[in-house]
C-alpha cells in the first residue's frame, strides 16, 4: 500500500484566556497508507481530535510536518475530508441539506451528487429537502458523511463517526467504510473510543496518552500487550 499521509512531530499548545499554556501533542507521529483504516484512540483531552484537525489542515501545529501524497499539507485539500463529532455545527443552518451535500461535488466537479451519497450512508431522501435542525443527530453524521464522499476523496478524517448511532445504523457505517477502503483504495483515519467499533474495522491502532503515542500496532498487537 502506498502512504498517503504523513505527519510528523506534532506538536501543538493551547494557551487559556488567564494565559496557562497546555500542551495536547507532543511529538505525535501518524502514517496512513492507501486503502487503511487506522483507529486514534486515546482519553478525553488526549489531543485525538486536534491531530485530526491537524492533518485536515484546519489548524497549524506549532511545529511539525503534514504530508499528503508527498507534498507539505498546510491547508484543507479536496481529497482530504473530516467528518465532525458535532457534525451540526458543520452545516450552514440557511441552506438545505441537500445543497450543502452538493456544494462542494460540484465545486470540484466529482460527478457525485447529494441523492447518490445519501443513498449511499442510508440517508433517508427527504431529508435532503431539510435545514439541518429538521435533523437528528445521527441523520446529521450521516449527512456530513454524504458530504465528505461527494468529494471523492482519498483521505476520510472521522471524529466518533458511530457513537451515538444506534446499533443497526452503526452496523451498516461500519461496513461502508470497510467497503470503501477495500474497493475504493479509501485511507481512513477513526477517533473512537469504542474498542468494538476498533476491533472490527483498524488495520493498525494508535494510541495517544499524555500528548504522546503510548503504543501502535495491529489489533492483536494491543490485545496482546492488554491495551485494547
């Protein structure tokens, strides 16, 4: 498999409104390669989803290097797309679904449209009429997952894509993404903190405690060292 992306050395602080500085990432390496799942997992405040926003060129780390396909990443790209946890944050409020869905399909000129991609996730197609507070909030992971694949992209950022999902809508994603990176040569990046959701999709598990990759390796690897 071919490495799409890679990020290394992450470094990343926050400094608070009274001015204390806490640093998330220290150090963080990430390898994806083309047609890999790898699972970020990690407790609450780990820096889980700053390295993903991180690598989706939503923010600059203060130091270290993204790459995608071998060129420096500093910005968001097309074939770079992030699924938010609070995915209705994500959509403009004023504009349908549906639209929001195709803006950026046709933007770029994929050739997919907003009816084809929900389909595709098990979006119901009336919803694609509605603003996104007509949605739940597991209509509206799926829809930001529309949103993404309609960019065709080579890269799938997702931030606890399934929690919160009951289980039969959770099944299905799940299965999606394996589909995806397996026919579609898809490179997938997972925060989740549910160790079954990583037992049946991760290629490879990285692990971030204290701002730093505690451990990595294949699901057996971790199961076999008691980390997973």
């Amino acid at each position: 498999m071919s490495e799409l992306l890679l990020a290394t050395d992450i470094v990343k602080t926050y400094t608070s409104a009274c001015g204390m500085e806490h640093t998330v990432l220290k150090g963080v390496d990430l390898l994806v390669r083309e047609g890999e799942i790898v699972a970020v997992m990690g407790e609450s405040g780990s820096g889980k989803s700053t390295l993903l926003r991180i690598v989706a060129g939503l923010m600059p780390p203060d130091s270290g290097t993204v790459r995608y396909d071998g060129v420096k990443h500093t910005a968001p790209h097309p074939a770079v797309q992030m699924v938010f946890q609070d995915a209705g944050l994500s959509f403009n409020r004023y504009m349908t679904i549906g639209d929001s869905i195709a803006e950026g399909a046709d933007h770029h000129k994929t050739g997919r449209t907003a009816e084809g991609m929900a389909q595709l996730v098990g979006l119901e197609g009336d919803l694609l009429e509605r603003t996104p507070n007509k949605l739940s909030g597991g209509q509206l992971r799926r829809a930001a997952l529309a949103r993404a694949l309609a960019m065709a992209p080579r890269v799938l950022l997702a931030d606890e894509l399934t929690s919160g999902l009951d289980l039969t809508v959770q099944a299905g994603l799940l299965n999606l993404l394996l589909r995806l990176a397996k026919e579609e040569r898809l490179a997938i990046v997972l925060v989740s903190h549910d160790e079954n959701v990583v037992r049946h999709l991760a290629d490879r598990v990285i692990v971030i405690e204290g701002g730093k990759v505690a451990a990595q390796g294949t699901v057996e690897d971790l199961e076999a060292k008691g980390l997973l």
